[in-house]
C-alpha cells in the first residue's frame, strides 16, 4: 500500500466523520433551541431570542399543557403509536401464540 493510497482513504475517513458530526448539529442544534427557548418568559423570547434564559420559566409547562392543549395531542399521539405497533406486530406474527416451527423453504 503505497501513500496515496493511504492519505486517501484518511480523506474518506475524515471526510464520513465530518458528514456525520455535520448530521448530529444539524440534528441537536433544533432540540437545544427548542428547550432553551421552552424556558424564557414571553417577553424574554421577543427581546433575545438567540441568547440564553437570564431566569427559568417553569410555568410555561403547565400553561403549554392546559392552554394550547398539549395534553389532548400527547394522548391522541400515545393512541396512534401504541395501536400501529400492536398491529404491525400482529401483521408480522410477533404475538406470544405462534402455530410451530416455519416451514421449509421448497427447494
């Protein structure tokens, strides 16, 4: 294996690595931005919105969860993923009653 070779595929590996680092900002930056901004007052919100909390909102959960109605969402949400893998599992015969061994495949 000459050098060329090797400096190449440490291109490609740093290059994968940095795709992927790229990937995992782009997928956290939204979920920290989300919580951050979950936890500033309204008024906080319209003066900074890029900075960081300067004092903790917490009662803008219960509001959240009475006001806009989270609570119906979360259950309406709760309903559709727990009947889709129920019947997913049955479609795909995962229950606990099995009817025997698989046949064998016709050769």
């Amino acid at each position: 294996m000459n050098t060329e070779q090797l400096a190449d595929g440490t291109r490609h590996r740093w290059g994968s690595r940095a795709a992927v680092l790229i990937g995992i900002l782009l997928t956290l930056y939204p979920i920290l931005f989300v919580l951050l901004t979950s936890l500033k007052s309204t008024q906080e919100f319209f003066v900074n919105i890029w900075g960081l909390p300067h004092s903790i909102a917490w009662d803008n959960f219960p509001k959240a969860w009475i006001d806009a109605h989270i609570k119906d969402y979360f259950l309406v949400s709760t309903i559709v993923v727990v009947s889709s893998v129920f019947f997913y599992r049955c479609a795909r015969g995962d229950g606990r009653l099995r009817a025997g061994p698989a046949p064998h495949p016709v050769r």
